[in-house]
C-alpha cells in the first residue's frame, strides 16, 4: 500500500511574524485573523 503523509500547512503570522499553522491561533502573539483571541500581556 501507498501512504502519503503530507505536510503542515505553515505560514507567518501577519502580526509578530513567527511561524504558526493555518487556521490557528498564533502561540507567541495569541492573534487570529487580525483579532486578539488570547491576551498574552498579562500572562508570565
């Protein structure tokens, strides 16, 4: 049998540019689409 296996989708985040999966929220910035989704300023 034949197995593909494909490889992540990855694109810089447009807003700190770090590299993150399509459709997900970013890790380092906690951006989504241009919105804040995770507020990272109080977090240590």
């Amino acid at each position: 049998t034949h197995h593909k296996l494909e490889m992540p989708h990855v694109m810089a985040c447009p807003n700190c540019g770090s590299p993150v999966l399509r459709h997900r929220v970013c890790g380092e910035c906690g951006n989504y689409r241009g919105k804040v989704a995770i507020d990272k300023s109080n977090q240590s």
